[in-house]
C-alpha cells in the first residue's frame, strides 16, 4: 500500500512504516503531522484511487524524526581562457519523516437532531 502525497509542495511517494526526507517543516522532532492532500493512494486490496486532485477521505500520518542538511553539492563556474573560476558550495536543509499510517478517514456517524415536539394546550390543540 503506498500513496502519492503533496508535502511543501513537492510530490512525494510514500509507504507506510518507510522514512522520506522532505524540503525543512518547521515542527518539532517527535511531534505527529497530518497530510490530507493526498493524490493518490492504493488501498490493502491493491485498488488505485487517483484524485481529482485530491483523493476525498484519505490522508497521511507521520511523525517528525529529525531535521538535518543534505551533502554539500559544488557549483563550479568557470569561463575558458579568461581565469574566471568560482566554486561555491550549497548544503539545502530537510526533515526526515517516519510514516506511520496511510488510509481512509473514519466518518464520525452525526446523530440526528432531535425534533422537538410540538407543545398542546389543556385542551389537546396545538400552540
């Protein structure tokens, strides 16, 4: 079972007890988070729901590992001939994230109101 999932604005391919490294969340390492802005999602029987853009109903839990920056990745500029060479660095921060459930929403069954009776005078008639 896994689902497509919308995190930071980035799509995301997520499976239930899996970590993913996501853009910087600005929450607190241990704290749960919930995603509803599911765009795909296949259930236990293997049936695909592809949303509309979202899928109604289902959303993403997960909870907040830690919070770290990836390996430097080099930025090199040079122009031939000219002795023009820069070289910069860049280290771009993320969270990582442990999912804990992919699913459904339970829909809480509302009772319905109750209708108030009508009032009746002494003498049986309504008020």
């Amino acid at each position: 079972m896994y689902a497509v999932v919308e995190i930071a604005g980035q799509q995301f391919r997520v499976e239930q007890n899996k970590d993913i490294k996501v853009p910087l969340l600005h929450e607190e390492p241990g704290k749960k988070i919930t995603f509803d802005r599911v765009l795909f999602y296949t259930d236990d029987k293997g049936k695909h729901h592809i949303g509309t853009p979202v899928v109604k109903n289902v959303k993403v839990e997960a909870t907040v590992v830690e919070h770290g920056r990836h390996k430097k990745v080099i930025v090199f500029k040079k122009k031939r001939r000219k002795g023009y060479q820069k070289k910069n660095g860049h280290r771009q921060d993320f969270t990582l994230l442990h999912i804990e459930k992919i699913g459904s929403k339970r829909a809480a069954k509302k009772a319905a109101p109750a209708q108030p009776k009508a009032e009746e005078n002494s003498e049986g008639k309504e008020a």
